[in-house]
C-alpha cells in the first residue's frame, strides 16, 4: 500500500473551520476561533436554514477541496452532495465564506505547505517503520481486500491537538500533522492506519448491504478493533477495553445516541470482535451484524 502525502492549504483551512464549528472548546490555537470563528458563524447560520445537521456539509465540503479549486463550484458541489439545490444569491453567500475562512486562515498560516510538510515527518517516519506490518496484519485479521494500493493522505495544520478522518467516496484521508503522539497508548501510526483502512469499505461488496448512511456510521467502529489488534501484534499498542475507549473519545467517532461509551458500546464493540475471531464470517457480513447492533434506542 502506498501512501500519497498531498499537502493542501484549502483543505487545511476548512478543517480548521470545521474544528471551530464542531469542537470550538477543543481548539488549541485561540487564534483560530479569533480569525475564523466569525465567518464559520456565518456558514453555520447559513446552513442551518438548509439542513438539520451541519456535519456531514463540512465533511463533503472538504473531501471537494481536494478536487475543486473556485469557491462557487465548490459551495454549489458540496450542497448539492448534500441534496441542497439553492439558488445562486445562496451559493455565491457560502462561497463568499469559504473564501474569508481561507484567506483568514492563509494570512495566520503563509507559508503552510511548508510547514506542514515538516510537522508531518515524524509521521511518515513512523509509517515507513510500522505501517506496512500494521497493514499485513489487520488484511490476517479481517479481509486482505481492505488493503488499499494507494490511498491520499491530506496531512493538515492541528486545530484541536489530533483529529483525522476519512472520506471514502474520494480515496483520501485527512489528518492533522502532530510532532508528538497525543496519546501514549496510541501513537498517530495506528490512528493513520485505521483512517486507511475505511477507504476499501466503499466497494460494493463492503458497502451495499448496508447503505451510505449507515456505511459513514458503522466502518469507524468496524475498523477499530482490528486495527488495534494489529497494532498489538507489532507491539504498538493493545486492543482493550480501555484502549477501546480512549481512541472513541480522542478521535471524536461519534457515539449512538443514547448510547454510553464505557458501560454499553465498548463492551458492545468488543463483544462484536470477538464473536468476528470466533465464527469469522467474511467481512461485510461482520459489519452488518455491528450496524444492526449500534443502532440507537
């Protein structure tokens, strides 16, 4: 598998955006929500009259970015994804925004690419060290299929002090270029190397029999315990319950609503796993029967 390291300063921007939208108490640089904030209000408001939930329009519209550079084709593109057909005064409004944000965000960050490249070293380091052994083993330990050849990797300047995720419609995963390993338990390698491991998910064979919606829901935990067990092997990390948790709730998988994190999904998750490492049924039915189970109450 290959991994092809795209620094991208407008993608950048907008995950910035996006952080401050959805987790502002989390953001590490105040100078984010000062330069930014005013004009991802904008959006938000903007959006709200459009949609129930602002989410999945900051996820399509940075997975865009990578692809399209005007603003107005990239705000009507991004609505439209999101089954928004709006007229031109609102496109060229939400354009308008997302130009600001990245010219706010360009203005703090000028030489970004640069920089970028230099904070994800050690990242890329890790990789050429772990990242194919990692790989091998989660292709044992669940579906050889879920190896991508080739997979993008947006690296981005940290917001909230370690986030990835992965757009699997568009092959790329983006994810914020730490120095440092956030957490100890879990150096940002494995965190890569679950990010990785979503983007086979969209082939039919994964993915029909669950649907888009419920796809975007299940392949995070789907990915989690397998990746961490592979991790176990090459002695990065361990798949736990109390590793379990902490990569739910440091790398933001949201959780079923009504759901609680230690006492109900963990031990739904591990359950799940462990009856995959008994009976091993092939992959997608695994990740059917977890979608049935995590559905909300």
């Amino acid at each position: 598998m290959r991994l092809n390291w795209v620094p991208n300063a407008s993608v950048s921007a907008l995950h910035a955006g996006e952080m401050c939208a959805q987790f502002p108490s989390q953001v590490i640089d105040p100078g984010l929500i000062e330069n930014l904030g005013s004009y991802v209000a904008s959006v938000e408001q903007l959006l709200q009259s459009k949609l129930a939930d602002t989410r999945p329009f900051w996820y399509r519209l940075i997975a865009t970015a990578a692809e399209i550079g005007p603003n107005f084709e990239l705000a009507q593109t991004s609505l439209l994804k999101c089954g928004v057909f709006a007229n031109a005064s609102v496109v060229n409004t939400l354009a308008g925004h997302i130009t600001d944000i990245e010219a706010a965000f360009n203005q703090m960050f000028p030489k970004h690419d640069e920089q970028v490249r230099l904070r994800v070293r050690p990242l890329q380091e890790q990789w050429l060290g772990y990242g194919q052994g990692l790989m091998a083993h989660l292709g044992r330990l669940a579906d050889k299929s879920l190896i991508p050849e080739e997979v993008k990797v947006i690296p981005v300047q940290p917001a909230i002090g370690g986030y990835g995720w992965t757009h699997i419609e568009t092959n790329m995963v983006r994810i914020e270029a730490m120095l440092t390993n956030p957490m100890v338990e879990i150096p940002e390698v494995v965190r890569l190397g679950w990010l990785a491991s979503q983007v086979q998910l969209e082939l039919p064979r994964f993915s029909e029999l669950l649907g888009v919606t419920q796809l975007h829901k299940v392949a995070p935990f789907a990915m989690l315990p397998p990746v961490l067990a592979a991790a176990q092997v090459i002695e990065l990390s361990a798949c736990t319950e109390e590793n379990v948790a902490l990569a739910i709730e440091n790398w933001h998988i949201p959780i079923p609503q009504g759901w609680d994190l230690h006492e109900r999904l963990v031990p739904t998750l591990l359950d799940w796993w462990e009856t995959y490492l008994t009976t091993r049924p092939e992959w997608h039915i695994a990740m059917q029967a977890l979608g049935k189970m995590l559905v909300s109450d």
